[in-house]
C-alpha cells in the first residue's frame, strides 16, 4: 500500500497526480523551483519542497528529488511526464534508494528509449516497421547510400530523441547532406549524445497510438487507440479516441500489435506504442513512449479508466483493476492543447500574467490547467497552459460540444491558441474525419481568424473589476 507519493514534475499534470492522490487516499507532496512557488500544484498538494532557484535544473536533479522523497518519508515517486520521466538512471535512483518509481523499469525505459534497440526488438517481435538503418549510421556518405536504397523522402532521426525534436525529412539527396550535421548537432544538445539513424518517410500518414496497461502478474491490455495526426512540427495540437479514421478491423489489428510490443518488453505499467498509418492501410511501428502521455485524459472519457490511479496500484504491485473483455469504449473525446502562443506570429510562446481566467462546464468538458487568475505564467517551461477535453456520444455531437467549449473557454493577459483550434473545428477535411499529419501545413489559412471580443461596456467593466482585485 502506497502511502505517500512524491510527484516529481509541475505544471497541469502535477495537478492531475495531486487529484489522483486524493481520491486513494494517498498524501501528495510537490517540488517547485523559485519561480513556481505560487504554481497551482503547490497549492493543491498536501505538502511542497522548494527545490532552488534554477527554474529548470532543479526538476532535473535526480538526486537531489530521491534524496527529498527519503526526507520527506514517501514510499513512492510518479514523473509525470516530460523532465526525467524517461530517464531511466532516475528509476535506477528511485530502486536504490527504496522509493517505489510509478512507471516501467530502468531497463525497458533505456531499452525503448533507443530507438535503434526499440526498433530490433519489434522486428523480433513480428511487428511491421519502418524500412531503414540497422544500427546507428557512421556518417553522411552511409546514409547517402541507405536512402538511395530505399528511396527518397527519408527521414534522420536522433536515437534516444524524442518530443518531436531531432527530425529532420529530406527529400533529396542535398537536403541529406545539409540536415545531417544539423540532426547529429540538435541530437548532441538536446539528448547529450550525437547517435542518429534513418528511416524511409512514410509521406503524409495518420499518426495512432494506443495505450497500455501491464501489471506484475503478466497481464497486458490496451485501451483503444489515440488519433494524433493534427501536428505542427512533430508537437501533437489536437488528440482524439478512438480515431475516427479507422475501420473496426484496423482498430483490432493495431490494438493487437500494440499489446504483442508490449509483451514482447515485459512492459509493467502505462505506456503508449506509437504507429504510423500509411495512404494504403497499413500500419509501422514508430516508437514506444514508456510514461504517462499528455494525451491520457481522450482515453479515460471514453473508457471511463482512471490512468494514473491504475499506475499507482500497478507500481504497488496490485494486479490490473480491469481485463480486456471489461474494457468498453463509449463515443468519441477530443483533448485540444490550449498553449500560450501567437498562431498568428509562427506560434511565438506568449508568456505573461494572466489577467482573468475561466474554463468552461457543462457535460462531456472536462479542463486540466495549471493556470488561474492573477498567475504569472514562467517563460522557462513549456507553453501549454491548459488541456481540454470533450466527450460525446458521437463524431458530430463532440465537434458542436468542442466549438461551445472552445467559446465558453477564457483566458485573458496572454495571446493563446483557442481561436486556432475554432478554425481547426470548422475545416471540412477535420469535420469529415479525412486527416493527415500534413493537415496544418496544408492549411495555413487556418491562422486567418478574429479574435471574439467582448462588447466594450463589459471590456471596460471587467477591466475595473481586475484592477480593484490586484489593487492596480
């Protein structure tokens, strides 16, 4: 029995582990840098510890966070996602040191965490992948001659990359030779390690992923795929379950190649195996992320499964709370990403106070947030403020649910990505269900909006009323 949990992240997800804490009864505590000391997950947890000044560097001292979880006597450590949670040197800490880490082993999460090792051991495990490089390649020459093997575009990929960063498409030989130090350079920076490897691009797929569970007892289940195609850059913008996309058999094809990875590591815990979905019907595996996905809150609407309740039972040795045949699926869930970030200046991050804030109600809406009115929103984190999640009974019904929601959403003092994602709703190929990770790129006129303003009268009688709020 878990009793105590450190949550070793900020932000919206370190809210949502707080909430899951709560409701099992466990005692939460939260770490926060200077900068986060008025951070609405430390205001939620039963207990905070101040981790320094350095606005990053301290949620990325693994040391220094187990030997606080020892001081401050929990019995386990949740990730979150992002910072270290994907570090497997911090669950061999955690191991050391007898804290309980709410996530796989150190050995899957290094063994998936490279993606040259994570592609061998789906190939051994009969799953279709990508055509591409056996091993990490030498230089530029090698991988000029793979890709006029397997055809161009390709992509170079960094080897323990991930987030989107480390990717570069070439689709001829010239981009080859240009992006090849730029990949080895981004991957040597950003990964600490200059390893890339290259694969043939699978030109304008639909990304789907799906989500697992795996206990200490050998039980493995699925819990129906995530449709992840709207993208810019590699950065996911919009998450749905189940994909509308696909046909009942492909949902069943490729939530049985997801559980066979998932065996095939011995995989304990939550974890997501990612495909790419080609023109022709068929799916590659792409990667496993071996953590808690941001996009968790699609697939708990419509299974109604508490994800991270079930990883903290898991990490606790209980076996799953659910077999396949219990797991049912019931309409459709959209989660939009409401970051603090201008569409109209390049998606520019859009920092500052946030002068009045509300999330919107009503049924099938559901709001994860790290924001409230009055925060000052950090520039050294990531832009995402807020997540928001819709469900309904069917495909139409939660696009008309998602518009209500996105109207009745306010968030003032920082420029913000709603208006994008009213656009997004109202875009033909979206509406019919007929979408590609090129979706945002093919349309740039997405970012010709207008911003709703609110009458003048009641602009002006809100601005008075903030200014005698913070005494302005």
């Amino acid at each position: 029995m878990i009793k105590k949990i450190l949550v070793a992240n900020r932000g919206e997800i370190a809210v949502r582990i707080v909430r899951a804490c709560a409701e099992m009864g466990i005692t939460s505590a939260a770490i926060y840098s200077d900068a986060d000391r008025n951070a609405l997950h430390v205001k939620k947890a039963d207990e905070a510890y101040n981790i320094g000044p350095d606005p990053v560097g301290g949620y990325l001292n693994a040391h220094r966070i187990v030997n606080l979880a020892v001081t401050a006597g929990c019995d386990a450590l949740h990730p979150g996602y992002g910072f270290l949670s994907e570090n497997p040197q911090f669950a061999e800490i955690c191991a050391r040191r007898g804290i309980i880490y709410i996530g796989p082993s150190a050995e899957v999460i290094r063994r998936m965490g490279d993606k040259i090792e994570a592609r061998r051991t789906m190939i051994a495990a009969g799953l279709p992948v990508v055509p591409g490089s056996d091993g990490n390649l030498k230089d530029v020459n090698e991988a000029v001659k793979l890709a006029r093997k397997i055809g161009y575009p390709v992509m170079l990929k960094a080897t323990t990359g991930g987030g989107g960063r480390g990717i570069r498409r070439c689709d001829n030989e010239d981009e080859l030779r240009r992006n090849y130090e730029r990949v080895v350079s981004e991957a040597t920076k950003a990964f600490g390690a200059a390893d890339v490897f290259l694969e043939k691009s699978i030109v304008n797929p639909r990304h789907i992923e799906v989500q697992v569970l795996g206990d200490r007892h050998g039980h493995v289940i699925h819990l129906f795929e995530r449709d992840c195609s709207i993208q810019r850059r590699h950065q996911k913008l919009v998450e749905i379950a189940p994909s509308p996309q696909l046909s009942e058999a492909q949902r069943v094809e490729v939530c049985a190649l997801a559980v066979r990875a998932a065996q095939a590591v011995g995989y304990q815990n939550a974890g997501t195996v990612e495909f790419l979905f080609d023109q022709d019907g068929k799916f590659y595996f792409m990667e496993m992320n071996t953590r808690l996905q941001v996009e968790h809150t699609v697939t708990e609407q419509i299974t109604g499964i508490d994800i991270v309740q079930e990883q903290i039972n898991i990490a606790a040795g209980e076996p799953l709370s659910y077999r396949q045949a219990d797991v049912q699926r019931r309409g459709f869930a959209i989660q939009f990403r409401i970051n603090a970030e201008d569409p109209k200046n390049d998606f520019l991050p859009n920092f500052g106070r946030i002068t009045r804030y509300y999330a919107p109600g009503g049924p099938g809406v559901r709001t994860d947030a790290a924001i409230y009115t009055g925060y000052e929103f950090p520039p050294y984190y990531d832009s995402m403020c807020a997540k928001l999640t819709i469900w309904a009974l069917t495909w139409n019904k939660v696009l008309e649910r998602s518009r209500r929601a996105l109207l009745d959403m306010g968030v003032s003092g920082v420029k913000t990505t709603i208006p994008y994602h009213l656009q997004i709703l109202q875009a033909e190929e979206f509406r019919a269900a007929k979408f590609d990770t090129a979706f945002v790129e093919r349309h740039p006129e997405l970012i010709n909006y207008s911003v709703r303003r609110p009458p003048a009268h009641l602009a002006a009688a809100v601005a008075a009323a903030l200014a005698a709020h913070h005494g302005l």
